[in-house]
C-alpha cells in the first residue's frame, strides 16, 4: 500500500501553506526505497522563482538520472 516509486518531495522553508512537520510526515510515510526530500531555505509555497531556478532543475534533473524510467 502507498507510493513505492521514486519519490521527490519539494519544500520552501518560508511556505505559508505547508508546514516543516506536514512535509517530513509525506516524507516518513512514503514507502518508496529511492526518495529525495529538497528544502529550499528561502523559498514559500512557489518553489520555482528566478532566484531558485538553477537549484529547481539541478534537483529534478539528477532525481530523474538517478531514477529512470523502465
């Protein structure tokens, strides 16, 4: 039961919206064996600014190297 593919959880530390504990809870419960949890420290609820767009594809980008689809 649950989620066991690979797994990339994305949080902005300044998110009005979700909390820290709200999001290492998805992450604690998510069964899947290959799962990233990214934080970005400047961040809210809308990850991808200007200012994290580097960061944001840097992170998708290797999640999906080390996870490829079948």
């Amino acid at each position: 039961e649950g989620i066991t593919c690979p797994a990339l959880v994305l949080f902005g530390e300044q998110d009005n919206r979700v909390s820290r504990e709200e999001i290492d809870e998805i992450y604690t419960n998510l069964k899947s064996a290959s799962k990233v949890l990214k934080v970005y420290p400047q961040a809210g609820h809308n990850l991808f600014t200007k200012e994290n767009k580097k960061q944001w594809i840097n992170d998708v980008s290797s999640f999906i190297k080390a996870n490829p689809h079948p």
